[in-house]
C-alpha cells in the first residue's frame, strides 16, 4: 500500500476539474491503493465577473505562496508528488525557488 498524495496544479484559464478523469484512473488502480489525489485550484479567469470593473488575476508569488499552507493541510506526510500543466508548472517552479530561499530544500 502506498502512503503517498499526487498533488495536480491546472493551467492558465482551467480549474481543478481538469483532473477528474486522471484522479478517477489513480484512485481506481489497485496497485496504487492509499494514493491520495488532490488537486490545486486558484483563479483563472477568462473575463472580469462584471464588465469595465477593473479585476486582478493573481500572480505566481501570490498563487505558489498559498500553495504552502494548502499542501500543509492536504498533504502533512507521505511521499509528494506534483503533476502540473502549463502555468500550473510555472506556479509550482515557484513555489520551489520559495522554499529553497527559506533553505527548506531536502538534503
């Protein structure tokens, strides 16, 4: 049995349920039994909610930093894996240059 947890980050103008179908085959498999899938969301708008108001969408600092307290919660031990795509990649490399300036890299 594995302990472990696949963490997946979406790309620009997704959401989480772009991994349903892959954590519905990882959940699924026998020889993967205790995988736990989770899967990292943040916003990604197509278009401002109301027209001609001004909107932000969150940059990588911002979306890589709430990626700590995130995985604090949904992955405190066991064996980590990250699957990303597209932006999601580019959130995930930052994140990792964040931890490793605050010298928590492994060793």
């Amino acid at each position: 049995m594995i302990d472990g947890h696949v963490v997946m980050i979406h790309g620009f103008w997704s959401s989480p349920s772009t991994w349903d179908r892959l954590s519905g085959v990882l959940e699924a498999d026998p020889q993967l039994a205790g995988l736990r899938c989770h899967r990292y969301g943040y916003e990604s708008p197509k278009l401002p909610s109301i027209p001609l108001l001004p909107f932000r969408v969150p940059d990588y600092d911002d979306i890589g930093e709430a990626l700590r307290p995130y995985l604090a919660t949904v992955a405190p031990a066991g064996d980590l894996a990250f699957v990303t795509h597209s932006q999601g990649g580019l959130i995930l490399q930052r994140y990792l240059a964040w931890m490793l300036n605050e010298g928590r890299g492994c060793r």
